[in-house]
C-alpha cells in the first residue's frame, strides 16, 4: 500500500533586543517574534534582515510610542501604493501589533507606509517558497 508521506519545514524569525541592537537568527520553527517595527536609519541600527517562510506562515510586527504601519507590497518601491495590501493590524497607529501571513510563494515587502519611513530603511524582503511534499 503506497502512503503519502509530507514533509515541510518552517521558518522561524527569532528576534533578541541586547544592548539596543536587534539581532535576527532564522531556524526550523514556526516564525515567532513579533519584530520590533523601527525606522533602522533613524535610530542607527542595522537595516532588517532578509527573511525566508513558508506559505501559510505568520509573522508579527510590533511597535509602541512612534507611528508607524505595516503592509505587504509585491514591490520593494515605497511609493508603489498599487502594490500595497493591507495586513490585520497593520493601520497607521502610535502603537500596534500587526499580521502577515503568507499565502503564496514569491518575494514580498513588509514596509512601513507612513511618511519616508520605508525610503529610511523600515522595510523588509521575504522569500516565500510552497511547502515541500513527497510521495511513496
């Protein structure tokens, strides 16, 4: 009797806050976090790191005490508004706690819509690849 066997590999976003520095360290777990959701260039940090998930995997962005917002673009261009999807929680606030979630495979853009803050850095690539499926 043939079995279907299914494999898949998450991607977990683990994100340390030492001595005012964000570290971000991928491994085999479900991303969990949240991130912290800054301006890098304003506070003089490093600029997100690249991401890599799964299809159907989540991602949380947080912030408190600035105003900020989240969407996913399909573009790395700030100002390509027509590229722009709304996230849940994602509305321009002074504090928030905003969803992605993944739905299909490509390469996607977490940014900041408010103001120049993506054009300063609060962006962030994810490659997002279809979970991996064997059969026997």
């Amino acid at each position: 009797m043939a079995m279907m066997q299914g494999s898949f590999r998450a991607v977990a976003l683990t994100v340390t806050l030492i001595a005012g520095l964000v570290y971000v360290a991928q491994s085999t777990a479900d991303p969990s976090g949240p991130i912290h959701w800054y301006i890098p260039k304003a506070v003089n940090k490093p600029p997100y790191a690249n991401g890599t998930a799964m299809v159907g995997d989540s991602v949380m962005y947080t912030w408190k005490g600035f105003f900020h917002g989240v969407v996913l673009s399909t573009s790395s261009n700030c100002t390509d508004k027509a590229a722009h999807m709304q996230v849940p929680g994602g509305m321009d606030a002074t504090a928030g706690n905003a969803t992605v979630t993944f739905k299909e495979p490509g390469t996607f853009y977490v940014l900041c819509p408010v103001g120049q803050h993506c054009s300063e850095g609060q962006i962030q690539r994810w490659d997002v690849t279809s979970p991996l499926s064997a059969e026997g």
